[in-house]
C-alpha cells in the first residue's frame, strides 16, 4: 500500500491497535494533528466490512449486537459501541481545559473519529486514517501457513487484505491455538512477532515518525473463546478471576519480550517517544469484578 507518510507522519501518532488505557498524570507537551492506526479487530473501524464484497455473506461486524451502545446500528466495528481509539480525541480538549487526570486514548487528542482507509469517499491524512484490518497479524501469512497455521480467511481475503499487513501480534497467537499448536510451538513464534512489532516501528520512524503508542498482549486465559477452547476442571483455573493461569502467564511473558524490545528501540532512537500501552492490567480488573463493570450485552444474538 503506498501512501505519503514520510512528510505527514512527523506531526501524527502512529498507533498500533489501540485497545488499552493509558495513564497520563500531566497534559502532554505535544499538540497532534492526526492519527495513523495499524491494527486488527481492536482497532477496525470499518475496514474489513468495506473489503468484505459478498452481500450474500457480509462479516459479523454487519450485524447486532456490535454497534448497538452507541452507534446503535451496526459501525464495521467489532465492539458493541466505540472503540479506545474513538476516545482519542475529544478528552484531550476537556483534559487541558481542566487539567484533570484521565484514562482513554481520538476523543482524548481532541481529534475527531479515525475514519477506515477503505471504504472512505476521500482519504486526509489531516484528519487521521486507520488501516486496521480484523484479523490482522505481525507475521508475513506465508511464514504462518509455512508453519501450517491458517486463519479463517479465504484465498480472495488474503489477497485483499495483502497490502493490509497490521504488524500486530495477537492474532499471531490466536490462529496456531485454534488449530491445536502446543503452547511450546508458539512460544516460538514470540521473538517472531516481536522482530515484525519492532520492524514495522524503525519503519514509520524512518518516514519520520516521532511518537508510537505499541500495546501489549491481553490476559487470554480470561477471554470467553479461550475459556470454551480448554475446557478444564475448576482446580486448574484462577479461584478468585476463573482465568486460566498458563494462557495469561503466556500473554505476559509476550509483554515481557515485547517491552525489552521497546527499551532497545529507545536507546537506539533517543528523538522519538514509544510508549508501551499496558493493555493486560487495563483490562485485568474486568475479570476481578466483573460484576462492578456488568455484562457486554443483556441479549442473545445468533
């Protein structure tokens, strides 16, 4: 995909699937004028629904329950109302005007919502643009069926989503353990992943790039489809969140990697800013009082 970023990055945020919380305990010294997201289904914003060309089968973010908290109809996204990177802007405005502390990411820079590259009528790098695809990986998707991985996507999709390569990591995982891969297999595909994490952001800072928001990894062993996958007795899960321990201790130790690389990255580029997103302590709480923060939906969808 070509695109002019090099004389446009400098004064963006380059983001890489915004998912998570960030904490800033003082206004920040920069003003951005846009956003740049790479990303998967934590961060598509209706891409993957434009790509997707087969009315007779349109993908699941076409229909309810996803859109209905805020957008009430169906957006492309893969949430039920807004995602972290629809907060970006607007409370950046509100955060300065009263120099209050919050926690979000477009509302948060007083910037309006990233609009999908696909599927938009005109394309401003001034009003920020995401590229993040569902079902987006770090890995090239030749190295992952080389490996005898294969997402669930068809051949047309690949060649679709070719030049939509999002450089993220978690759907890296999620595709070798739906397909039965032994945890010590994937575990090899760590320093994999975080090598692509870490090519893609020396990639943006030679465009010009200044500042990188990278996230980590989520708490896997809480997420419902994880749940379902390992079926296991009650002793071999967490008594006090119900997540399984050795799914989550992975997902930790992929921060780990990733957040050494990141402290490598910094020492190397010393001009730029790269901040890592703690997304699996953000989330962690959820699945500790889940009851404090109530379910996802009141109804069943099929």
């Amino acid at each position: 995909m070509a695109f002019p970023l090099k004389k446009l990055i400098s004064s963006f945020l380059p983001i890489f699937s915004p998912t998570t919380i960030v904490n800033l305990s003082e206004p920040p010294c920069v003003r951005y004028k846009s956003i740049i997201s790479f990303g998967d289904s934590s961060a598509d914003t209706g891409n993957f629904l434009s790509l997707s060309d087969d009315i007779n089968h349109p993908p699941q973010a076409a229909f309810l329950p996803y859109g209905e908290t805020f957008f009430h109809p169906p957006s492309g996204r893969y949430f039920d109302g807004r995602l972290i990177i629809d907060f970006i802007g607007n409370l950046y405005k509100t955060f300065m005007q009263n120099r209050l502390l919050y926690s979000g990411l477009a509302e948060f820079l007083g910037l309006p919502y990233v609009p999908p590259y696909f599927g938009s009528k005109s394309v401003s790098f001034d009003q920020g643009v995401n590229f993040a695809v569902y079902g987006a990986t770090a890995l090239d998707r030749a190295l992952l069926v080389e490996k005898g991985i294969k997402s669930d996507f068809t051949n047309r999709d690949v060649r679709r989503l070719a030049d939509t390569h999002g450089r993220v990591g978690v759907n890296d995982y999620n595709y070798p353990f739906f397909e039965g891969e032994s945890i010590n297999e994937i575990k090899e595909l760590v320093p994999l992943v975080i090598k692509a994490i870490s090519s893609a952001i020396v990639e943006l800072i030679d465009l010009g790039g200044k500042t990188f928001l990278v996230p980590g990894n989520f708490p896997l062993g809480c997420f419902p489809a994880y749940l379902t996958l390992f079926e296991t007795s009650e002793k071999e899960h967490d008594p006090f969140t119900g997540c399984i321990p050795w799914l989550n201790d992975f997902g930790e130790y992929h921060n780990e990697q990733l957040k050494t690389e990141l402290t490598q990255l910094q020492k190397l580029y010393p001009h730029v800013s790269i901040i890592y997103a703690d997304y699996y302590n953000s989330m962690y709480p959820f699945f500790q009082e889940p009851a404090k923060y109530g379910p996802c939906t009141f109804k069943l969808f099929s």
